[in-house]
C-alpha cells in the first residue's frame, strides 16, 4: 500500500488510549496515529475527518458503541475492536470473524493483530464484511454493547496505577469519596463511588451487603449467625470478616 498507513483509536478510558498508542508505536513504528477520541460521537467524527485506514474502537462508549460506530465506517476501513468481554462472549468475535483486543492488551496479542493487518493492507484485502459480522455478534450476544458488565478496573496502589480483573476482587467498601478494593494480594483504591460502582458490577455475583459495602459472592468460603441473627462473612482469600448489615441479612437465609 502507497504512502503512510493511519489509524485512530476510540476509548472512553484516556489511559488505556494512551497505552495502547505507546505499544502501536513499538511494534509498528511508522503506524500514524491519526486522533484519539474517548467517545462514540469523537470517534465517528474522527472517521469522517481522519479517513484511517485502521480504527481501533472500544466497545463501551459514551453516546455511541463501538459497534455503532463501525456501522457507519466505509468499507475499506480495517475495523479492530477493544473489549473487555468474557470468554464467552469473545466466542461470538470469533464466530463472525472480526479482529479483537482484549483487555488489558497483551504484547503478543498486539503482534498478531499487527501483523494480520500489515499483510491485508499489503495485498489491498478489502476489509471484512462489517454489517453481516455486526449482525452475527448481535444474534449471539443479544444487548451486547447495552448489556456489558466491568471487567477490568484501573486502581491505585501507591504511587503505581495496575488493572485488575473484577473476577479478583474479594470486595469493594467504601472510602470516603472513593472505594476499597480488596484483593487476595492487597488493597487498593479507585476514584468512583460505591454507588456508582455498583451499576456497573453483574449483581448475579456481586452482592451488596452493606451500604457501604459490595461482596464478590465467589470469594465467600462461609458465613456465620449468631444468636442476634447478625450474619458475618468469611472469605476464602482473606483474614478479614465481612459483616452483612440487617438490610441485606435476608440474601444469606439458605447459606
């Protein structure tokens, strides 16, 4: 293909943006990263504007989903999407043949999605049928941008900034106006609030027991009443004891 090769990269997480142009410029050095945007609309602008010829697009974004957004890309526009999905549901990515990243990019997994889109690129492989795959990944994923549950937070520990995988957190609590994270290798600390925290978290397996309080039902190894009917949690990872507050005493009645 004549002259440069430009891309864009479409995420609502600024960091995980930046991140992932520092790994392009690594293993794809002459890659021209044409604009960042951290919304759907920014992202369809950049389209417009930018013509890449590669979009790396987040899933969930604010007022459109990456998937809304490669809907209206142009067809010779290589689409690769960013996500933070479960196995299950990457099965669905497969299935209908379009390029994926998974959260937190991997090195190796970067490389081999480099090195597909150099050779489509070289041969002028038109990209992949878009509409016929967006509709497969809606069939076997219904909801699938809507319904997207957090699978990866960005917390403090210290000085250092680290993802960690939501399946790791023991429980969340409250901290003034940010929140806890406990995991079995230590704590850390987020800016968003529990509250605000618990809307994005799958209440199938994360359980507030608490007001102040949200527990990985998971990690819970047993719980203990006492002769009050005050129910405590022990966790299978942890020294520590969660009490559930009279509130929530009612979801532990048949454990």
């Amino acid at each position: 293909m004549a002259g440069r090769t430009t891309a864009i990269i479409a995420d609502d997480e600024p960091r995980l943006a930046e991140y992932l142009k520092e790994r392009l410029a690594v293993l794809w050095p002459e890659l021209v990263i044409a604009g960042i945007a951290n919304n759907g609309p920014d992202a369809q602008a950049l389209l417009i504007s930018e013509a890449p010829d590669i979009a790396f697009l987040d899933i969930r974004m604010p007022g459109l989903t990456g998937l809304d957004v490669a809907r209206t890309a142009n067809g010779e526009v290589q689409i690769v999407f960013v996500t933070a999905y479960d196995q299950y549901a990457l099965a669905a990515f497969e299935r209908a043949a379009v390029d994926y990243l998974l959260k937190p990019v991997s090195d190796e997994r970067l490389a081999e999605t480099v090195a597909r889109l150099k050779a489509r690129l070289a041969s002028s492989t038109p990209a992949p049928d878009l509409k016929a795959a967006l509709d497969a990944i809606a069939r076997l994923v219904p909801a699938v941008a809507g319904a997207e549950k957090l699978a990866w937070i960005r917390a403090s520990t210290g000085q250092q900034v680290r993802l960690i995988a939501v399946d790791d957190v023991c429980y969340f609590q409250a901290n003034d106006k940010y929140t806890s994270v406990f995991t079995a290798d230590g704590e850390a600390l987020i800016r968003t609030p529990l509250k605000e925290l618990a809307d994005q978290l799958d209440a199938q397996r994360f359980w507030q027991v608490h007001r102040g309080t949200i527990v990985n039902i998971r990690h819970v190894a047993t719980t203990v009443r006492d002769v009050t009917g005050r129910v405590t949690l022990t966790l299978k990872s942890r020294p520590e004891k969660v009490a559930v507050s009279r509130a929530y005493a009612h979801l532990f009645k048949q454990m």
